[in-house]
C-alpha cells in the first residue's frame, strides 16, 4: 500500500512523505496477524478433506458467473441421502466450461455429509 500510494500520490493526494510508512508498515503487520490463522485453517480443512473424504458423483443443478467469479450448485447421494451443496468459484480455464446437468466428482466430509467439495477445483 505504501509504495502504490508513494507512486500514485501526486495524482490521489497530497504528497506522501516518509513519516506515514510506520503507519502502513502497522497495517501489514496487522493484516499478516488477522489473516494468517484464517489461511492456516482453510489448508487445514482442504487438506483434511483430501486425505479423509469419500468421493462420490454429483450433479450441477445451477451455475452462475458475474464477471470472473461464480456459485455452482450441486446435487449428490451420499449413503442413499440426497444432499445439496454450493462452492464459490472463480472462472478458469477448468469451471468456465461447468454447465447445468453436468457430472462432477465431489469430495464429501464423513462426519458432515452435507460438506462436499468440487474436487476438480482444487486439484
């Protein structure tokens, strides 16, 4: 942020000076502690997902795109119970081409059927 706002500062405002990088160098540090936890707890989840799943069929009941991120929803059988889920997307050379009624394969959380994945998007 600093470096874009000492590039850009003649044009968005007055000119930055050297005492205002404490400042951003506070808000890095700040944005690594707050997010760090979150990232470590989703490759947790993924990771366990993948090593813990049961992979099953499932089908896209809808999809949607608004510029390049999208929802999909899917329909799935998991121990003879129809189960529904979503992910949130981004559009890629792999999901840019996901249509309604298609067959994808799910990775499903054991303990929480009702969690599935699109195993394609994170392979």
């Amino acid at each position: 942020m600093y470096i874009i706002s000492a590039y850009y500062s003649g044009l968005l405002s007055p000119r930055l000076t050297a005492s205002a990088a404490p400042f951003y160098l506070k808000m890095a540090i700040c944005a690594v502690v707050l997010l760090a936890p979150i990232i470590v707890w989703k490759l947790k989840y993924y990771n366990k997902m993948f090593k813990g799943a049961d992979e099953v069929t499932g089908y896209i009941t809808a999809i949607s795109f608004y510029r390049d991120r999208g929802q999909v929803k899917y329909e799935y059988i998991y121990k003879n119970e129809k189960h529904s889920a979503k992910n949130r997307i981004l559009k890629s050379g792999r999901t840019k081409y996901y249509q309604l009624g298609d067959e994808i394969t799910l990775m499903v959380d054991p303990e929480k059927p009702k969690k599935a994945i699109i195993r394609d998007i994170y392979i």
